[in-house]
C-alpha cells in the first residue's frame, strides 16, 4: 500500500446556475437533484471511511460548489470533516463563482475550515464576460476579491480565459495588470478551447466567429508567461502560476506527481497505488447506484510500472518539475531525440531532471511522443 497520509479529497458539485456558453465539463443547472446529490455523496463517503490514513487538502469543485446553500453546506461538510481525518495544516480549498460572494458565505466558510478560494473571474473586461455567458461583470468579480480578502483569506487564486476572439494583446494585458493589483497568490490562466458541443462551438461552426489562430494562441500564450514571471510568478505548470512555491496549488499537484487523490460525486476521478478509477458521469446513475447500495464507479485502470513511468514522463513535462532523467531508457534514438529538443530550446536538463522550459510548454502534449517514438 502506498503511503497516503499525504492524499487529496476532491468532491464534485455537478451543478451551475446557468451554463456558461464555452463550458464542456459535466454540470446540471436543475437544483431537483441536489439533495438525492448529497444524501449519495455522504454514503459514497462512507464506503471510503478508514480505508484512507489521513488527507492533507479538500477540494470542492465542480459545478459550481459555491451555489450550495448554508444548510446543504454544513450537511456536506460536517459528515466529509466526520468522516475523514485531515491533518492540521491541510490546503482546503472551494471553487466559487464571483456571484456567489458575500460576507456571510466567506465567514462560514472560515468556520468550516476552508483557507483557500479558487474564484472563477475568466476576464476582467464586461464585453468578454457577456460572451462568454458569465453571470456577473467585473466590478462583481473585483468586489468578490476584495470581500474574500477582507474575511482575511490570504490564499486566494484567480481563473482566467484568453484567446478570445477580437482580444487583442492590450485587451488581454489590461486584464492581466487588473487582476494583479490584488495580489492572488495564484493565477490559472487558460486558452479559450471550445468543443463544438458547446454554444460558442456550434457558433464558430456556423461562421458567426472565427477563433484566434494558431500564432496569435502562441504570442498571447508567451505574453501570459513573460509578463507574469516578470511580476514574481513562477510558471509551474502550463496554465498555472503562483506568487510563490507555498502558493502552487497542493491538491492540484497530485494530480500531477501520482499522490494518492479521492474522488467523491458524478465523474470524480482518484488514483491510489497503481489504480485509476472514476465514477459514472450522469447525476441520476450516481444518486441509483448508491441508493442500491453499490459503489458509483464507471470504470478502472490499474496502471504496471513502465505504464507509471511512461505517465510520470508526459505529467512530467506540463510543470516546472520535469521527470527524472533516470526513467528514460538509455538507448541512442532517445538520447538523440532529448538533445534535438534541448538543443531547439523546449527542455532543459537540470539536476539530473528534465525540465520544459517555456516553449517546451507550448507543445507539452507532443514532447513525451517525440522523446519517446
Ligand atoms: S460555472 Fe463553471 S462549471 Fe458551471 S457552466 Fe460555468 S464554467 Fe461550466
């Protein structure tokens, strides 16, 4: 058994007021489920209880977990703290939308334990949060910030989009230089992706739009780079920064580095010594199969070394920790593949590890394929 006393427990809120026109993640805008939702989620609980040592980070996300009302909240937290072991210091972090804010909220969360927000802000420019389909404006993303500060949350990161369509490099920046005179301890910083299942998806298949291209994505990609590094930031993992190494997200880097993570709710993933397994997607299969009293788990890989290591490479080169050099094999086609790409500025070998250096971020899904073909 792997030493767990350093895990991450995620729970999945999958429900939003709204659908955000670019979101492809699973949620339901429908509150009749939430209840069946967290009756389920308690029992999920309990099928994990003192099979996990001890955790050191609580996620809520989602969904948006922040729409959960004072009641639902306390009947969600008081059973998960019951439950399960935290140690003191642990990362307890919620996902919240800038609407959602209010001092009251803030203060129970507090209460509850929770040291870190994770506030979906996506621009600071109100034309962009309309098209997007966001539910509130700047002035209420800057004043959800400044309430969370004033409830004396010191650990606060901001989620970003760019590469909208019209957004130009000032456009992008004046959202950047905003959001930086509040200080978050962390940013993630995401291009704007969209499935064509989404409403702007089949919007840009219609023609009503034409997305950024490919080279203005890796001007504005370099840009969110340079000028954040410039301002202190350490860029640690592709889209992620943080004003410090303290402030890189601790639940996030499991999902990273192969430390142990639960899962509880609709399409919660976890990992734990070797195995990889999820939960059914739908909000109605999870709440059936835990009224039938069985386990909500869709499916499950169980991972053989080479497999870990092969992962431990391609995880390895979206964050600033690289792989350890050790888990290539030492074979001439590799080592003349690892000084091309060194040689060509994506990576750089430091301490025994390869690291991605800033370009080698911008095509961090393809380096593991050419490293290791
Ligand atoms: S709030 Fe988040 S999860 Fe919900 S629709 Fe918007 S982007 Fe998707």
């Amino acid at each position: 058994m792997s030493r767990d006393d350093n895990a991450g427990l995620y729970v999945h809120v999958p429900f939003c007021r709204t659908k955000c026109l670019y979101c492809d993640f699973y949620s339901v805008t429908s509150p009749v489920l939430l209840r069946p939702w967290l009756q389920a989620v308690r029992k999920e609980a309990l099928f994990y209880r003192d099979k996990w040592a001890l955790f050191d980070s609580l996620y809520l996300g989602g969904g948006t977990p922040s729409l959960l009302d004072e009641s639902a909240l306390h009947h969600l937290m008081d059973h998960v703290l019951r439950v399960f072991r935290f140690s003191s210091d642990a990362e307890m972090t919620m996902e919240m939308n800038p609407d959602d804010v209010t001092p009251h909220r803030m203060q129970m969360l507090r209460d509850f334990g929770f040291n870190r927000i994770s506030l979906g802000v996506q621009s600071l420019q109100d034309e962009e949060l309309a098209w997007l389909g966001r539910r509130h404006t700047a002035e209420q993303a800057e004043n959800a910030i400044r309430m969370i500060r004033c409830t004396g949350f010191k650990n606060l990161g901001v989620d970003l989009i760019y590469g909208l369509p019209g957004q130009d490099r000032a456009t992008w920046l004046r959202t950047l230089q905003r959001i930086l005179l509040h200080k978050p301890e962390h940013l993630s910083c995401y291009m704007l992706t969209l499935e064509d299942r989404t409403p702007l998806g089949r919007m840009r298949a219609e023609g009503k739009f034409i997305q950024v291209g490919e080279s203005d994505q890796i001007r504005l990609f370099l840009l969110t780079s340079r000028f954040l590094e410039e301002h202190g930031y350490i860029h640690y993992e592709v889209s992620n920064f943080a004003r410090d190494a303290v402030s890189a997200s601790r639940h996030n880097q499991k999902y990273w580095n192969h430390t142990p993570y639960l899962g509880l709710g609709p399409a919660a993933h976890s990992f734990r010594d070797g195995v990889r397994w999820w939960n059914v997607s739908s909000v109605e299969d999870y709440c059936m199969r835990i009224i039938r009293g069985e386990k909500p788990v869709e499916g499950s890989e169980i991972l053989n070394g080479e497999q870990l290591q092969l992962e431990a490479v391609y995880l390895g080169l979206r964050t600033k920790r690289g792989f350890n050099i050790a888990l290539l094999e030492k074979n001439t086609q590799t080592g003349t593949a690892l000084n091309r790409l060194i040689r060509s500025g994506y990576l750089e070998v430091r301490d025994n590890r390869v690291i991605p250096t800033r370009r080698g971020y911008l095509v961090a899904d393809r380096l593991p394929m050419e490293i290791l073909s």
